[in-house]
C-alpha cells in the first residue's frame, strides 16, 4: 500500500465526547462513577463507530453566574468514515442523558473540529 491510497483510505472524520468527572456544575463525583462514566460513552462510540481513544484533560469554562469552573475530563474520540445522521443522534442522545442524569450546564461535543454545546 502506497502513501497515496493510505491517505485516500483513511478515516477523516471524528467525533468526541467530552464528559465531565463533576455533576451539579463543580461537585467532584466518585472515581468509580467517573469510570463508569467514560466506560459507558466509549462503549458506545466502539459500538457505533468501530473503536474509541481516551485523553485524560483538564478544562475551564465560565458558568452562568460568570465563576471560572476547573475540571477533569476525558475526551472520548472515535474516528470514522462518515458520521451517520442516526449516529450523531445517539451520541446527542448521550449528551442530553450525562446532562440532565450529572445536572450540566452543557455537555460538549466536538465533530471535525466544530465544537458544540449540547
């Protein structure tokens, strides 16, 4: 296989998950719970997208009474040919759930690197 047809064959669209180790805005959760957390939405992504990879991060965000929030999140990224309507409605569907279930703000999204605000 040329360096050519490597490029042409790969996958060259994401999609990541951010989830958040906290739930009320800033109340840290068990580290049993946050792996289960990131367990079950990298489960998911494998399921629809053939495989995800894990980075540990920190983030920042302002929240609604303007208060600088600093947590731990996992980035769960899956790679893919092409990102199904009913596919990104799963994940949506996700998000939605670890928002209300965890009480967020927001649950982040990020697909080809457009970042969304579920």
């Amino acid at each position: 296989m040329d360096t050519t047809e490597i490029v042409i064959n790969g996958l060259h669209e994401y999609i990541t998950v951010y989830v958040p180790s906290t739930q009320s805005l800033n109340q840290a959760i068990s580290e049993d719970e946050y792996t289960s957390r990131v367990d079950y939405t990298a489960g998911l992504l494998s399921e629809l997208f053939g495989g995800a990879t894990l980075t540990p991060s920190i983030g920042y965000y302002k929240d609604h009474t303007g208060k600088i929030v600093k947590e731990n999140i996992t980035q769960v990224k899956a790679y893919t040919n092409h990102i199904t309507d009913g596919n990104l409605e799963k994940v949506i569907a996700h998000a939605n759930e670890l928002k209300a279930r965890y009480a967020q703000e927001a649950i982040s999204i990020e697909i080809n690197n457009t970042l969304l605000f579920i």
